[in-house]
C-alpha cells in the first residue's frame, strides 16, 4: 500500500495537478505515526509512511491548508472522507484547493494494546494472517491482530469513500457495525452506575485538549472555551464540573456534525472513551428522528438546524429512561 | 465605572404588601456599581418616573433597574423615561416583583428574599447592557393584496383611494371570489351582483390598482416595508392586452363539454371561455386540460385551431409561457377567503350519489338568472320543479369528529333562512323544511330576517338531525330524520336536499402561510396578532388579514375587516420608514466559522455570507467565509446563537454574557 | 440569607421562559394570585430557542437544583419555529445529562402558552416537589460554589 501511495504522491506533485502532499512521517517511535505536508519528491523518499499503526485522519489540516496557494493532495481512508464531505458542507475547506485520493483503511493497530500485553521496545510490526508479529528491541513477538486492532476500527461503520478524486484500490461497502453496543450497555444501567461510571472516566481528564484539537468537527475559529468574552472560558478542568461541563458541550456543539472518526478516544492520553458522548448522540438522533450519517453528503440539514412539527416531546428522556 | 439606579416600587400596596420594599431598596444599595437605590409608590406615575429622570441627571447613571411590575406592563414607559433623561433606553432593566413575586407569594421574609435576588439579576444585567439604537428601515408604497374576492377588492380599493398602488393576485380567471357566485344577500335580498360587479370595475378602472388575474404567488421574500414578491401569471394561451372579451372565440370552440367552473359543473361551457359575463378583467382563458390543440401536447399540430380563427384581434397564443414578476411591496394583504368542504366522507347524505342533494352554494346557482336555468329552480336530474326541498345545517360544522370542522360556520343559519324564503316567495306551492341544531343569528336585522322566514313565510324549522337521505326509484329522495321537540321520528319524501356545508379556508392558505412566516390555527385559518386587540393584523409585522382567511364570516364583515386591514396597511404605507428592533443578532466576523449552521434556523432569511479578507495571525491574509445578519429583517429569536458553535452569533438585550450574569446572580 | 428556618431542603429552581407565552403566561398566574414556591426564579429570554445548554450547565453549576425551560406550545412560536429547534436541542440535551448519570428530574421542558397561568403555577409547583424529592444537586456542581 505504501508503495502505490508514494507512487501516487510523487506522481501527482510531478504532472502539477498539486504542489503538496499531506500524508504521514514517522515521529519518536515506530507507533506514533503523524501527518506531515511534503512538497517534493525527494521529501518523500526521505519521511513518508503509511503503516499499520497510520490512524491519524488529516482532513481536519485541510481547513487551513486548503486555504494556501496551489492544490494539496490528501490521502483519505474512508473514515476520513466522511469528515472531509463534514467540512465541506459547512464550508470550512476550499474543495477546489483539494486533489483527494481514496485509500483503503484495512483496520489501524493500536500500539497501547500491545503495550499492554507487556511487550516494550517496539520496532515494527507486521501482520501474518490473524497473527500479528512484532519486533521489538529485545527480539520479535506475536499476538493476534484483533487483539492489537484500534477500538475506532474494530467499530468500523464504513469502507465506503463519500468523497474521493480518484481511488486507489477497490471501493468497499458501508457495513454493519456494533458501534452502538456500549452506548446501550451504559444506557441499560441504573443512573447511579451510569455516573459512577462517567466520574471514573472523566475525573481523568487533564484537560490537554487533545480531543478537541485533533477532532475534524472542532474547527471553530475561536473556541467558545478560549473565547474571555462567552463566560465559560476555562484552560484547565478546576473541579469535576468543569469536566462535565467541557465535555458535554463539546459532544453537543458536534452533534449532528460529528461523523463518528474516532479520533477523541484514539488521542486521549488518558484512554477516556470520549466517542461514547458522541455515539450516544448520534443513536439519538437515529432513533428519534431518523437515520442520519455526518458526512455522508453535503447537502442534507443536520438533525439539530432541522425539526418536523411532530417531532417527540423532551419528556422522551424520562419515559424510556432506566432508573 | 458602573453608576446604577435602583428605584423599588410599592405598586401602592400590591408590591409593598407582600414584599419589604425598603429592605430590597436597602439591600441592593449594597450591590456592585449601584449608587442610588430608591423606593416609591408608584412608580409609573409621572412622579415616579420623575424621580428616574432627576436621577439619571444627578447622578450620571449609566444603568436603571426598575423593581415593579412586568416588564411587558412598563418596560416602554420606563425606556422613555430613561430616553428623555438623554439615558439610552435600553440601558433599563426591570425586575418583575409583582407578577412573578409579590403576588403569587405569601410570605413577607421569603417574598422579600426572591425579589432581592431578582434585584440582583437585574443589576448583574444592567451592569453588561450595552447602549441599543434602532435602525430605520424603508418603506415600499405599495400593498399587494392576495385573493380578488369581495375582501381583496374592498381591501385594495381602500388602499388605491389613500392613494397607494395596489396589485391584486387572484387565481382565478376572473376576480369577484364566492361572492359572485351568490344570487341574494342577506338579510336584505339584494342581488350579490348588483353591489359586487360595479366595485369589480372600479377596481379595474382605478389606475392605482392592478389585476393579475390567473396568476399566483409563488415567492415572498423580505420583511415589513420591504416585501419582495414574486408572482406567477399563469399561461392562459390568450394576450390580455388584446382580448376584448367579445367571446367568439368561446362560440367558435367545438369543445363545449368542459363543467363548468364557475356553476360548480351544473352545466357545461367550452374549452376556452369568459368565467362569467361581467368578469373582471373580461379576458378568454383556454382550459389546457380540455383544448383539443394543447391537450394533444403538440401545439404545432394543425388540430382545431378555430379559436384563434375567430378571434379577430389576434389574441390567441398557443405558444404564450407562464410569466413571473417580482415586485417590491411594504404591506401585504391575505385575502385567500374560503370555500365549501369536500363531502365525500358524508355518505349518509348522498351527496356524490344523488343529482338533486345539492350543497347550498350550488344552490345560489341553480336559483340564479345567470345560473344553469336561467333562474328557474329545477331539480338537476330531471329539471323539473322541486316541490317539496329539505334544508340540513350544520353539514361538517360543529363536528367533534375527524370528518368535519370543529367551528361554526356562521354564515349557514342566515343563508338557509335567505334560500328559504326566497324559494317560498317564489314558488308558494313549495314546501320547505330546515333541520338544524341551533338557529345562530347575531347581526343587525338577522333575528328578524330568520322569523320572517319562520312566521311570515311558513318555512318549517324542525330542530334536529337528518340521519340518512336515500334516493329512491321514484326519483324522490327519503330523509330520514329526528324532530327533538317532539321526540319523533321522521321521514320527509322529499325531491331536493340542501346541504348547508360547513366552510374552510383555501388549500391555498397553508403554503401561503409558510411563504410569508404567519401564523395559522389548527384549522388552517389565519392567527391574528392579538384575538381581541389586533385582529386584522398577523403576528408577522407588515401582513395583514382580510376576509374569512382569518375565520368564517358574512359579507358585511368580511368588507368591514378589509377596510380595517386597508386601514392597517395604509397606516403602515404613510410611513417613510419604520423603525427596527434593536434587539436582534449580530455576528463576530473573527469568531465566525461561516458554516451556515446560524442561517439553517434563522426563519426569516436574516442572514447572508460574504467572503472577506482577514489578516491572521501570522501576517499573512486569508479570504474567510463569514455572517452578516440584516438587522431589518432580524426579529430577535436568538435561534441562531445556540446553532453557532463558536458563539460568534450573540444577541442584543440578551447576550450570553447578560444571561449568564443573571443565572449567576440568582444562583449565587 | 437562611431560605427556611426548619432546615427543610430549599431546591432553587431557574426557569427560563420566552417573553411571548411563557413569561406571560408566568405574569398571568400572578395576576391571578396562583401560589408557586419562591424556589422559582424566572429568567426571560425571546424565545425557548435562545436558551444554550451552556446556561442550564451554567446554572447548575453554580447551584441550582433544578432548571426548567418553557416556551410557547410547538406550532404557536412567536418566531415560528423557534421551540421546534429548543424541542430537538433539549431532548438531546437531557438525553446527555441521563447518560451521565445525573437525575433526569431536575430539568424539564414545559410549553406553557401566555394563557396558560394555572398550568404556569401548576407545573412550577410540581416541578419544585420533584426536585426537592431529589435532594440538592450533587452530581452536577462546582464545589466552589456550593454555599457553606
């Protein structure tokens, strides 16, 4: 895959249909891949990686690198696309700006997995079948992939490119996921556990605003939690509130945007299940008024600057509710 | 520095009674910034806003708090106040401690506490009010009026006569409306033509006044005084401004089997046609549905023709387009009026079954001169005179069930008791019978009207409900029926069934209503502004209501409330401009994100982007897509500040900051 | 300033109302001398749609035990559509504060029309038992806040 992406690249920065790439390097580790913009050939012989461990979604970069001189071509997986065609419904990239190439997901590992089985000094891995083998510094080991696969692709909603210049590979299906399975097991419990648990998850957070800047639906200008002016500006969670109230105004201000990408939960350095707060508002807005994907187009209104005349009452809460 | 005034009023004793005021006077002297903090009376009283008035003088007050009354009661007496005393107006607060402390509480130390806290609400947003000018906005000196019936004509007419243009939008071919299918009006049996057809050609003569005939709304845009409308002129295959109206054409046509429209298809007219002989404007129409050259979809085809070889102007245009013209207009007029219900879930009536069970609007024009018969009363099925008719009220009106409408339909006794009498009058030998539920007659003369019907011309009024009507073999039609005075009941062989068919407003309304952002009631009439107060005017400034698009109505009312919607509508014309609230959205361009989400809720077309050069931070410029809300067309919901995720979108005299004080203040 | 002498929980309670039905109708309910707790603080707004989750956050961060928003039945907004909006945008919101485990019972949307004073002074009432049912906010709160 590397191979046909890098081919790709240069290929395009060489006929002029764009005069940058964003794509990935490698940083301190094998594991922690990062986007990196690469304007010529030999910058990409030098640096440019696409690997097993390459999860990070770049459409959000394209809110201001579109706005440059000259085209920049994107490598999107498919998740991706959903978060490009996001932005380009609320007019937040310069389509025009954009050469788009569809790149095959095939499922991202997460280096955090491994780590937690115990094997350190990783190198490189390479996928044998359902084994996965990993070099480390003290000789090679193995695990099964699924173990080691990253939560955002075990849930995996789509293969399906929404957006996409040209596509390298076959183009897959939206598929069935059971990406709402932990939003019903939360929603089964009884409110005290359903607390409990949410103090657990969010007394962790230190408030790096990782989520928030790698989301590709948090692309506002100013923030409202950095705005002085909006009242509830705050740089760090002073108190369990603060928490509760940064999070749950960051899932509701992507509601109905969010494309589910997974990105928050990936980037948390404290392993916080952010996507929960996101997913449950998107079974919501599934089940009671229809379903809808962000993302999927760049036309339709979102669920929340939408309503019908006899949409359900608030009360809903209360009446399907456990106790 | 903040300088605030505080001043409590006693409200005689309505406030005093139940809330310390000297103690909230004292305790919100104590509050940040304030520097007076006063207690009277009465504060609304010219005293009373005197001492504001000296107040913001002596003290160089930068923001009031008035403790009294509902902001809705006196928030306007004291923004004058305030204004004359060169403070902003809307650098006033209110703090309602008597509608929503003083009077609903009984306790002086609990009560005393809440209108603190209220206080300090009101302190914590006064401290945040930033000075508010309305903006002015143009008036365009032109009304357009919807609908060409009685209330239309006599709305623009009133309108032309104060000297501003009108445009009157009327769907169908001619105007004139329900009106000019009527024979006689009640109660003083005067033919609907005679006083309709001359108000018809002076408002065609009236060269303030002009007639799309044929033609629709199909666009409105805009906001009071600067309405832009878009209106469709239909295609009628026929130049208006050749056609003469001499009607050879409707000789000529070979196609005469078209039902005729405007006798409710008791009889026939041709393909193309002149509604009726004192249509306004007197202008052939070709019904396309019927036509046998535009029916065959080929127009170039050398069928018929003979319409066009008639005509000796020339007028004919087989090829004319569907026209569309877009004016601006400063008040807009609904005058959509109504039309009888749809009976086919009335079965039990045999209405669809049955020729000679009529509704009482076909009725007018079986008994009219220039109806089907000339005037003669005769049994559709077999035109012969109707000896024996029985009259049914209340035909889908006064109905608790899915089938029918909820309201009275008002019009029905009087006209029945009209149809009654004329009918005796004319014909001694025939008998009539009316069953109805109630006989409703409010109106000058109607009660009289109603017993002449019952005394004078021997009509029997039988108060009950007709279960079933049968046609039978014979031709005679079996009403089955119950007389609830005498507990019986009974059957009436009757040859001629009336149906006094509940009213409802046009299927045209409910679009129309969503085009110019009014409001409608369950039953899709028009809501007025206020039910007693503002009746003719929709709580959408600018749109005003005529006729029974608001609610089921006799003539006589129906032309009194178009004079007063004229009347309306004028008031709003005189004027240059009118004034804005001041109280509407604005957008942070640095903070905006340009991505729509505020210009998707906004339901009155409010906002627009534009692309706009901005330096960034790191000295390079970037074009970025931002908000821009016409302050004119904004009315001030605030939708949009909570769809925008950034809070670039804010909103005037009620900020998020301001709000967030108040929840802060109460809270603390 | 001690709300009660007997120590009884005290819940205040923040309604945001819009200026066209439900403000007027809470004036209503005044001029009919309809008795609700003085837990309730009204804040008025132009419409339902106005209110911002962060408000209701805000209030309850600050203190309140419960928040309840009213504004004119759905199809009777002074703005046309406004409450439809703050219809989808609350149940949402209440939806998000049930799954984090916080009693649904402190917040309520409620349309209460500018004639509707006995319905106003009903539902406060009622809203104000619950919540005192409820206890003081505990899960939703900034400790910092809390008076002592």
């Amino acid at each position: 895959m590397q191979e046909a992406i890098i081919s790709k690249a240069k290929q395009l920065l060489a006929d002029g249909t764009v005069n940058r790439v964003i794509g990935w390097k490698k940083g301190e580790f094998a594991y922690d891949i990062t986007p990196a913009i690469f304007e010529s050939a030999e910058e990409i012989d030098a640096d440019f990686v696409y690997d097993d461990f390459t999860s990070a979604n770049v459409s959000k970069y394209l809110v201001k690198e579109s706005k440059k001189e000259g085209k920049i071509l994107a490598f999107l997986k498919p998740c991706d696309t959903y978060s490009l065609n996001q932005l380009i419904k609320e007019h937040r990239v310069n389509r025009e700006n954009i050469y788009v190439v569809g790149i095959s997901g095939d499922g991202k590992l997460d280096a955090e997995k491994i780590k937690a089985k115990g094997i350190t000094g990783i190198t490189g891995v390479k996928k044998d079948g359902d084994t996965l083998k990993i070099n480390t510094v003290y000789g090679e080991e193995t695990m099964p992939v699924a173990e080691a696969m990253s939560n955002k692709c075990l849930s995996c909603k789509s293969k399906k490119h929404v957006i996409y210049d040209e596509l390298i590979g076959e183009d897959g299906e939206v598929i069935e996921s059971d990406r709402f399975d932990m939003v019903e097991k939360l929603e089964n419990m009884t409110s005290q556990e359903r607390y409990d648990f949410w103090r657990n998850e969010l007394s962790k957070c230190i408030r790096c605003n990782a989520c928030r800047n790698v989301c590709p639906a948090c692309t506002c200008e100013n923030c409202v939690f950095d705005n002085p002016d909006s009242a509830v500006q705050n740089k760090a969670a002073a108190d369990s509130f603060e928490e509760n109230m940064f999070h749950i105004i960051r899932a509701f201000h992507v509601a109905g945007r969010c494309t589910d990408c997974g990105e928050c939960s990936r980037v948390c350095p404290q392993n916080i299940p952010l996507h929960l707060l996101n997913r449950k508002f998107i079974k919501d807005i599934n089940s009671l008024y229809g379903e809808y994907q962000a993302g999927a187009d760049t036309i339709s209104k979102a669920p929340l600057n939408d309503y019908t005349q006899d949409d359900c009452e608030a009360s809903i809460v209360h009446e399907r509710g456990v106790e | 520095m903040q300088r605030i005034g505080v001043f409590v009023c006693h409200c005689g004793t309505n406030i005093a009674a139940t809330v310390d005021v000297k103690a909230v006077a004292e305790a919100l002297s104590h509050e940040p910034g304030v520097v007076i903090s006063q207690e009277y009376q009465y504060m609304c009283s010219e005293a009373g806003q005197n001492l504001v008035k000296d107040a913001i003088k002596e003290y160089n007050l930068t923001g009031v708090v008035v403790c009294s009354c509902s902001p809705r009661m006196h928030e306007n007496t004291f923004r004058k106040a305030a204004a004359s005393a060169g403070l902003n107006p809307y650098l006033v607060e209110i703090a309602n401690i008597r509608e929503q402390c003083s009077w609903i509480h009984k306790d002086i130390a609990t009560a005393t506490e809440k209108a603190v806290i209220l206080g300090k609400a009101a302190i914590a947003k006064v401290h945040l009010n930033t000075p508010l000018t309305a903006g002015e906005s143009p008036v365009a000196k032109r009304a357009l009026v919807i609908g060409g019936g009685i209330a239309g004509i006599q709305t623009a007419l009133d309108i032309a006569e104060a000297g501003f243009e009108v445009d009157i939008v009327e769907k169908e071919a001619t105007i004139g409306g329900k009106m000019a299918q009527i024979d006689k009006t009640f109660p003083t049996l005067d033919c609907a033509a005679c006083i309709l057809t001359p108000k018809m050609v002076e408002a065609l003569q009236n060269e303030k006044i002009t007639i799309h005939s044929y033609s629709e709304v199909s666009a409105v845009k805009g906001f009071v005084g600067n309405f832009t409308a878009t209106i469709k002129k239909k295609r009628r295959f026929v130049d208006e401004t050749k056609c003469t109206g001499c009607g050879l054409c409707t000789e000529a046509c070979p196609m005469k089997k078209v039902p005729n429209a405007f006798n409710l298809g008791l009889n026939n007219r041709s393909a193309i046609y002149i509604p009726f002989a004192q249509a306004v404007p007197k202008v052939a129409t070709i019904d396309p549905n019927y036509c046998l050259k535009l029916r065959k979809g080929d127009v170039n085809d050398k069928v018929c023709g003979k319409c066009a070889e008639a005509c000796t102007a020339g007028a004919i245009n087989y090829h004319q387009q569907d026209e569309y013209i877009e004016q601006k207009y400063g008040a807009i007029v609904v005058a959509t009026g109504f039309n009888p219900i749809n009976l086919d879930k009335y079965d039990e009536f045999a209405y669809n079954q049955c020729p000679d069970v009529v509704t009482s609007l076909e009725l007018e024009r079986l008994m009219n001169a220039a109806g089907p018969n000339g005037g003669t009363l005769l049994r559709p099925s077999d035109k012969t005179h109707p000896h024996k008719i029985v009259f049914v009220q209340c035909v889908g009106s006064r109905c608790d069930d899915s089938k029918g409408k909820p309201y009275c339909s008002k019009i029905c006794c009087m006209y029945t008791a009209k149809h009654a009498m004329l009918i005796r009058e004319k014909y001694p030998d025939t008998e009539v019978y009316v069953f109805y539920i109630d006989v409703r007659t409010p109106g000058k003369n109607f009660d009289e009207f109603y017993r002449r019907a019952v005394e004078q011309y021997n009509v029997h009024y039988i108060k009950g409900m007709v279960g079933k009507v049968t046609p039978k073999a014979d031709g005679t039609i079996d009403v089955q029926a119950s007389d609830l005075l005498s507990n019986e009941q009974l059957h009436i062989d009757a040859d001629m069934v009336v149906l006094a068919t509940a009213i409802e407003p046009d299927k045209t309304a409910r679009p129309l209503a969503t085009m110019l952002t009014t409001q409608m009631d369950t039953n899709d009439f028009f809501t007025e502004a206020h039910a007693k107060l503002r009746p003719v005017e929709s709580a959408t400034a600018g749109i005003f209501l005529s006729g029974a698009c608001q609610g089921p109505k006799d003539i006589p009312e129906t032309v009194a409330q178009a004079s007063a919607a004229a009347s309306k509508a004028i008031g709003l014309l005189v004027k240059d401009s009118i004034t804005c609230n001041p109280c509407v959205a604005h957008s942070n361009e640095l903070m905006c994100n340009g991505c729509s989400a505020c210009e998707k809720v906004c339901p009155y077309g409010a906002i627009t982007y534009q692309d706009k050069e901005f330096r960034m931070p790191d000295r390079t410029t970037a074009i970025r897509r931002v908000a821009n809300v016409n302050p004119a067309v904004c009315q001030g919901c605030g939708a949009c500040t909570v769809a925008c995720p950034s809070g670039a979108m804010d909103l005037n005299g009620f900020s998020n900051s301001q709000i967030m004080a108040e929840v802060d203040a109460i809270c603390k | 300033m001690q709300v009660n002498e007997n120590k009884e929980f005290q819940p205040l309670i923040v309604a945001f109302c819009c200026n066209w039905c439900s403000y007027a109708g809470a004036d209503l309910s005044g001029t009919n001398r309809l008795n609700y707790p003085t837990n309730v603080k009204i804040i008025r707004v132009p419409c339902s749609c106005r209110v911002n989750p962060m408000f209701i956050l805000r209030a309850f961060q600050k203190g309140a035990d419960g928040v309840i928003l009213c504004g004119c039945h759905p199809g009777d907004c002074h703005y046309t559509s406004g409450n439809y909006f703050t219809r989808r945008r609350m149940t949402l919101l209440f939806s998000m504060l049930d799954f984090l485990g916080i009693e649904r019972d402190r917040t309520r949307v409620e349309w209460v029309s500018a004639a509707e004073g006995a319905k106003f002074a009903a539902t406060m009432n009622e809203f104000t038992e619950a919540v005192k049912k409820l206890g003081p906010n505990r899960r939703l709160e900034d400790l910092r806040c809390r008076k002592q």
